[in-house]
C-alpha cells in the first residue's frame, strides 16, 4: 500500500489541527482535491461527518468554487432549504460521529462535510496513495495550463 505520496508538499499532506466552537463547520460539501483521502483523529469533543459515496456525484450537483475541478455541492444536510433543491432520495448518506480517541477514514472521490458539537479538536491529514496517481496528475497538468495559458477555459472534472 505504501505511504502518502505527496508527504514531502506540506500543504498537500501536512496534518492539520482543527479547533472549532459548538454547531461550526469547515466549509461545504465537497470531495478532496485531486483524488485524496483523509483521514480524521479526534482529540476532543465530537465532530459529525456526513459523508457521500463517489455514485451520488451527479445527484450532487457538482459546480467549481475556484478550480478546475468540480468537486463542491451546495447541499447542506443539515439545512432544509438547500436539501429541498435535491433528488435525496437517491443519495446515500452516511453519518458518523468522531470522538475523542477515534478516527474515521474517508476514501478518494468521497464527498464529506462537517460539524462540531461543543468544542471540538480533531487533526487530519490527507493522503494520496498509487490508485489516486492518475487524479494528481489530472490535477497538476490542469493547474499548469492555467499557469501557462492564463485566461484560457480549462476542463472541469470530477477528480
């Protein structure tokens, strides 16, 4: 299986230390760029996960916030009014509640978002192994023409 691929970019693969308030959340609904997984370790407090297989894609409605990839959604499930905008009934939530001394795994392509209940401290990392090498590569030579070519429309893509 080997190691995180992209260990030695800090910002790609550095582990990262949240703290956040009661009912806070870390941006939307999204999967991680260029194919990444993450991993969750909480340290204290409880964080919601709620997390969406790679074939609810399309249900989701992916748009680009940014970059070249379509990788975010406005679907909140904790908000009504964005859920109404949504077929839900043909997604497939998952829920999980990390708490202090537990991890969660969240696989590539895996859409996910969070929220803290009471005052939460978790440390995360993401990671690239060899089966996501092909969505790094996507990702790279996409922000490469960008660089290259400024102004030029690149594709959009699910990584």
């Amino acid at each position: 299986m080997g190691g995180n691929l992209l260990r030695r970019f800090e910002r790609a693969a550095a582990p990262e230390l949240f703290i956040g308030a009661h009912d806070t959340q870390y941006g939307g609904l999204h999967v991680d760029a260029a194919g990444g997984s993450v991993w969750c370790l909480g340290l204290a407090g409880e964080k919601e996960w709620v997390v969406f297989p790679p074939s609810d894609s399309d249900a989701l409605m992916p748009h680009r916030d940014g970059d070249n990839q379509l990788r975010h959604s406005f679907l909140n499930p904790w908000n009504a009014a964005t859920c109404s905008l949504y077929s839900t009934e043909r997604l497939h939530p998952y829920r999980v509640f990390v708490r202090a001394g537990q991890a969660l795994y969240v696989p590539s392509n895996w859409w996910h978002i969070t929220k803290n209940h009471g005052l939460t401290i978790t440390i995360n990392e993401r990671m690239w192994r060899w089966e996501t090498v092909p969505h790094v590569v996507r990702w790279f030579w996409h922000a490469l023409w960008a660089k290259l070519l400024p102004g030029t429309r690149q594709p959009f893509a699910l990584y």
